[in-house]
C-alpha cells in the first residue's frame, strides 16, 4: 500500500479548467499549491451555475520532489 500524503481542501470556488493554478498567500506571494481537481457534482456546464465551492490542490513540497525526480 502507498503512504498517503496531505492535498489542501479548499473551501473556495474554483471551475473545471482551474487545474494548475497556484494557490498562493496573498499577502506575501508565496505559493502555497497548486489546484489538482475541482469536485463537480453534475456536468461541468452546471459547475458555472453551480459551484460546489470545493477544491482539491496539491502542497509544492510535493511538486518540488515529483519535479526534482523527472528532473525538471
């Protein structure tokens, strides 16, 4: 079985499309994450009427190692 690792839940609205955005600290610019799924319940047409208000990102910490791994 794999080790689970921590995403950041977001009580935020975001859309289908949003994913790879950064989720940063707006005071000091610092990112934070970036967006990996946004819960849609119904269609993505109904996600623009009707946001869930929840987002799933994953911390940098581990897009840094994935990055470091693939060398990027």
């Amino acid at each position: 079985m794999r080790d689970p690792y921590d995403v950041y839940q977001l009580d935020a609205t975001a859309y289908p499309g949003s994913s790879g955005s950064p989720v940063y600290d707006p005071g000091t610019g610092e990112v934070l994450g970036v967006i990996n799924s946004v819960l849609v319940k119904a269609t993505k047409e109904a996600a623009l009427e009707n946001p869930s208000g929840i987002t799933y990102a994953i911390p940098v910490r581990f897009l840094r190692a994935l990055m470091a791994r693939k060398g990027g």
